[in-house]
C-alpha cells in the first residue's frame, strides 16, 4: 500500500501559466523567491511555499531564450491555489493562449481565485476579459503596445507592480522577484521574504509604488517623484503633458513637482521635458531617415522651424544628418 501523503503545511500555493516564448527571468524571479522562502537556509524543499507548472497538454514550455521547462501538473481545480500566475514574454504569442488555458483563467476568475499578470502576462490577462475596472502595471517597454491593443484602457507605468483587489500585476524582470516577496511577506512572514530576496542579492524588498527603472534616466536622484514624472514625460514625447497634468498623475501639487525638481536636479520639470524632447530628436537624426518635419512631430513640436528655435533656444546647434557615401563603383 502506497504511503498516505502528509498534509500540506504550505501557507502560499502557486499556479503558474507560462505562455508560449514567456520571459524565463520573470518566472524564474518569481519561483525562486517561493522556493527559498518555503524552507530552512536553501535546502529547497517546498513546505511553506507549493508550485506547480499547469498544463493542459504537458508538453514542454520554450522560453523567448530557449530553454525549455517541463510542467508539472495538468489544469484542475483553480480552487486548489492561492494565485495562478501567468507569466507572459514575446508580443506577438499572446494571442496563442491555448483556448483550454484561457477556459481554466476564466473559471478561476469566477470562483474568485486572485489572478497576477508578469511581464505581458497582464496583457494575456487583458486579452481574456479578466482585467475590466481593474488598475493595471506594465513595463514602460510595452506601454505603447498596451495602449495600442486595449483602446480606452490606462496602464500603470510608473512602478514596479499592482495590486488591485484579486488582481496582481507587474513588470516583469526583477520586479516579480518583488511581487513574489509581498505575497511570502503576506501569507508566509517577512523573514522567509527577507532571506529570499537577501539570498539572491537583492538589498531590500520594494513596494509596489516604487518608480520602474527607464531607459537611462540622466538623473541620479533617489527623489521617487522626480523619477516617477521622469517615466510619464518618456511616455508622453509625443504629445508632452503639462505640468500641471504631471502633478495630477502623482498626487502633487505643481509648485511641489517644481521643488521636486529642482532640489535634484537643478532645474524645472519644464525645462527637463524640453531637454528630454531634444535629446529625442537629436536620437531620430542619428539614426533615422525621417524628414525634419516628421521627428518634429514625433517630438512634440509643431513644426521644423518650431524645433529648430528650440534646439537655439537650449543652446544646441540643430543635429545635421550624417553623409551618405556614394556606392563605391564597380572595377
């Protein structure tokens, strides 16, 4: 007779989703912090913390990298986890989600099992009806492509996860290692998420409204706001925000989004805005063959002339495109 199995003494049971071509640094971020949080020093045993890798066909998962994970469990019950966790990768498999997953993500819903979206995972989660009136945290990678595929809908840009209700949602990278933190903290204690997040190096566990690192951001302050309203004004090249919509975004008032400024790095939101729009443009000379009129637009500004002025008016000489040499003659 086989051995009755012991009762489970896990206080945080996870469900994973892995697309197709998902993002093997999100989940492994996110299950490693559950396997060194479940037991003593890094033995890996999963007592306090459970996993499984759901399926619906058991067949071989290949990350965007190539490396393949095995899953170890077929979809059952959604009831018999705490989360599922569908971890998303390259854009253009999102539509691939086996109609069987997306069944079983929609029964969860249902029976109000909390759902979390990493990396595009939140996308997936969109494109299956489950994020309607929920607050949503994408990278500000994919912002544009969100804002794009899901019409009327505003994402979360600006930090590193989101928790709405029975909804979880972040960014992907080293962000889900700290969304997987909140939840040990929450179900498990603060020291197992602690000793997780110290074993894999990272210094301390961050909250969710925590500023989402850019593309360099040519600042080296730690002023949270500055860094935040940073992340909005990358997103809005465009068509640029005022300062006034900035403040509004972050609960501030405009004169103290100015003293935020100024006190790191020296100048007004204003001028940084502009700076950021020129460096832009300057980027579009380089490496683009768009007329003057196009990266004008492209960079929030009316016309050639108008950016002209402002690149003069900043004390920068307009960018000439680099010589195109004639094709060498044939001998």
């Amino acid at each position: 007779m086989p051995r009755p199995r012991a009762p489970s003494q896990a206080r945080l049971r996870v469900g994973f989703i892995l697309a197709r071509r998902f993002t093997l640094c999100a989940f492994a971020n996110f299950v490693d912090v559950l396997r060194l949080a479940a037991d003593e020093g890094d033995r890996s045993r999963p007592i306090l913390c459970e996993w499984s890798i759901l399926s619906d066909t058991m067949e071989p998962i290949a990350s965007s990298c190539g490396v393949v994970v095995q899953p170890t469990a077929r979809l059952g019950d959604p009831k018999s986890f705490d989360y599922i966790v569908v971890v998303g990768g390259l854009m253009q498999e999102i539509p691939n989600l086996a109609p069987a997953t997306l069944a079983y993500l929609q029964r969860a819903a249902r029976e109000h099992v909390p759902l979390a979206g990493v990396c595009t995972g939140a996308f997936i989660l969109h494109r299956a009806g489950l994020m309607d009136g929920y607050r949503c945290c994408v990278s500000w990678f994919h912002h544009a492509d969100f804002l794009e595929q899901f019409d009327g809908l505003r994402p979360v840009a600006d930090q590193i996860f989101m928790v709405d209700r029975d909804r979880l949602t972040c960014s992907g990278g080293a962000s889900s290692a700290h969304l997987a933190a909140w939840l040990v903290e929450k179900h498990v204690g603060i020291g197992p998420a602690r000793k997780s997040l110290q074993i894999m190096i990272i210094d301390e566990a961050l909250r969710g409204e925590k500023p989402q690192p850019a593309t360099p951001i040519d600042v080296s302050s730690s002023d949270d706001a500055v860094r935040k309203a940073i992340l909005h004004m990358r997103q809005n090249v465009e068509t640029p925000l005022s300062v006034e919509e900035l403040a509004r975004r972050l609960g501030l008032s405009r004169r103290s989004l100015e003293r935020h400024f100024e006190k790191a790095v020296g100048r007004s939101p204003s001028a940084y805005y502009v700076a950021l729009r020129l460096d832009q443009a300057d980027l579009l000379f380089r490496t683009s063959r768009q007329t003057v009129a196009a990266i004008a637009a492209a960079t929030g500004f009316c016309d050639g002339s108008h950016l002209a002025r402002a690149f003069r008016t900043n004390g920068r000489a307009m960018p000439q495109r680099p010589a195109t040499s004639a094709p060498a003659s044939m001998p």
